[in-house]
C-alpha cells in the first residue's frame, strides 16, 4: 500500500496549542498509512524534534520570512515543487502568512487543509492585522478544506462558510493527576507541600495576558503567603516579565521554567491553573489543566466551549487583580479526582487521529 504524504505547516519552536495537537496527531497517526512531512525554518531547532524524528518525521527546512523574504519564497516553491504531497495542512491563526497558501495551490496537487487555532487576533500587533486582511482577499478564491479547533476559531478565520469542527485531543492518560510527579517537580524547585501552587503553561507573548497574570498573583500573595506561580513556556516577552518579577519583589516565589518536555507532571504540581488569555479559540492547555483535575480560571476572551469538566470559571478582563485573586483565594480548590471520566470522547487523541485519518483519506 502507498503511503500518502503529508505536509504540516505551522510547527515552531514555541510549545503552544499547535505545537501540542501536531504531537499527539504525528504519535498516534500510522506511519505504515502516512509519511509525515513538517515544514520548519532553518537553523533553528523546533520543540520535541529528537522524539518527532524518532518517530519517523521528516522536517523540511526553509529559510525564514523575516531573514530573507525572496529566498523564503523560492525555498517555499522548491518545497512542493519536489515533494509530491498529497495533503498539505496548514495549521494557522490567521491569514497574514499567506504566501505559503498561495504557493502551495500554485505548485502543488495536493489537497490542501486550513486548520484555525484561534477565536481572533493579537490588536496590538498593526502589521499582522494589516497582512491577515492581504492574506484573506488574495486567498479567497483557493479551493480547501476548513477545519477549526472550536466554533469560535472557525467563524472567525471562515466567517460564514462551513467549516468542521476538530477537537484538539489529548492523551489522556498522560495527563492525569500523579501523586509522583507531583512530588517530583515539587522537590525539583524547592516547594513545599503546603505551599499553593499556581500555574499557566503558554508562550510568553501578549495574547496570554501575563502582565495581567502577575497583578493578580500579586494580590493572591497578600492572602496567601504560602503561594507560589509556575510560568511555563518561552516568548519574546520573557525579559519585561522578570523584570516585572523583580519590581513587585517576588523573585523567590516566580519560577520561570522555560520550554518543558514534561508539562504533564508539571500540571500536578499545580493547585490552580490561571489563563486570563486577551483571546483564545479552543485552548489544549486548559483542557489539559482539567484532565489533571485543576480548578482553572480562565477570562470570558477564552472559548467557552474548553470548559469539558465544569471546572473552568470565566473572570472578566474588566475586573481588577485584587478581584481576581479574591474569587480564586475564596473558591474551594480541591481536585477533581473524577475529572477523566468526565472527558467526552471526542476530546481524546484517538478519536481526533481517527476523524483526521478519515480526512486524509477521503478522495
């Protein structure tokens, strides 16, 4: 049997929401049935690419955008120009990369797949919004598929069209809670027991809100001296965070863990997952949080939908710190040893890799 060869685009070297689906989908998916192709820049190593190769993943390099643009091109064209794909899946925010879309309809057969990760975008950011709408006008007569993590994330990159809705999955098993893990990472930083831990794993960019986050663990400290805040991820606004860090004098209760291969044990170190997220479409991490049994608290900007267990609160963003960090310090945090069961099916990596398969192999 001929395998069919796939190529995904969107993969960084940012552990986020794409990130972590395209993982769960390259383990899960058949590699007698598929040849998985990921498309990533060169010279920079992307995140879990030793275990992806293992896994028989092969990554095609280009050079990047913002490095050298005509050269970005004619790798792109060469790319599937060489490669006789058979399904070319973006898995994108937005339209503001939209020459590798155009590109690929131009000098590729395959079927082509446009996955939205998310409900909106970053307003701080002129020139993404500015390339998005470029990117939607000179797209608008490409033939693909449309695919969206959650109903908000498809209306807002497809508006009106129909689209299919395909949870991200996860690997159950793998994040539920681990007394062990626990332990483990707990020892590792140095965090006692008692102590209260909060977290959020995310990219350190501004659509994840941290400014806002560390006002609120500000004011959570005031009630609970004991409490300690897990940042976990890497992003280009790392450096005005620790400096933040040191302003508000919380150093030694701030641990900033970078890009992390072991985000399931670190979720049950956890005692309460906070995401006060500008925007979100359907977000893994959340849904990852609960699995593990955390009560999570999330702004109303983040996909209703993500909220699998009922143990998700929506704050608003209009609401202050002090409020914030009173409604959590107030709610019962106990876990959710029954969070598993509580997770539909079609939330599980099984079930997204069987519905994914049925795609590719569609005529």
């Amino acid at each position: 049997m001929e395998k069919k060869k796939i190529l995904y685009v969107g993969y960084s070297s940012n552990m986020g929401g794409i990130e972590s689906f395209l993982m769960n989908v390259c383990q899960k998916l058949d590699q007698e049935e598929f040849e998985i192709n990921i498309l990533i820049f060169k010279g920079k190593k992307v995140c879990n690419q030793d275990e992806l190769e293992k896994w028989g993943v092969r990554f095609l390099e280009i050079t990047n955008r913002k490095e050298n643009y005509v050269q970005y091109l004619k790798d792109l064209k060469k790319v599937y120009v060489e490669h006789d794909f058979d399904i070319i899946h973006f898995n994108i925010m937005n339209f503001s990369l939209f020459e590798r879309i155009i590109l690929a309809n131009r000098y590729s057969d395959a079927r082509l797949v446009i996955h939205s990760h998310s409900a909106s975008i970053n307003q701080v950011y002129r020139r993404t919004r500015m390339l998005d709408k470029v990117g939607r006008f000179l797209c608008r007569n490409i033939v693909y598929e449309k695919i969206a993590c959650g109903q908000e994330a498809g209306k807002w990159l497809f508006g009106k069209k129909d689209f299919l809705i395909l949870n991200n999955g996860i690997d159950v098993e793998a994040f539920r809670f681990n007394a062990e893990n626990r332990e483990e990472i707990r020892s590792q930083l140095g965090i006692k027991e008692k102590d209260t831990v909060i977290g959020l794993i995310a990219r350190l960019e501004e659509q994840k809100n941290h400014r806002f986050l560390l006002d609120v663990f500000k004011e959570y400290q005031k009630l609970d001296g004991n409490s300690k805040l897990l940042l976990v991820g890497e992003g280009s606004l790392k450096s005005e965070l620790e400096e933040k860090v040191n302003v508000l004098g919380m150093q030694d209760k701030v641990f900033f863990l970078g890009r992390r291969d072991d985000t399931n044990k670190i979720y049950s170190a956890m005692d309460i997952f906070l995401m006060p997220s500008w925007f979100e479409g359907f977000s893994i991490a959340l849904v990852e949080a609960q699995v593990n049994g955390l009560k999570c608290y999330t702004s109303t900007k983040v996909a209703e939908e993500s909220n699998i267990t009922g143990n998700v609160e929506f704050l608003s963003l209009e609401e202050s710190a002090q409020n914030w960090a009173r409604r959590i310090f107030e709610a019962r945090q106990e876990r959710d040893e029954m969070a598993v069961e509580k997770v539909p099916d079609r939330f599980r990596v099984e079930e997204t890799v069987r519905v994914l398969r049925k795609i590719y192999k569609e005529k």
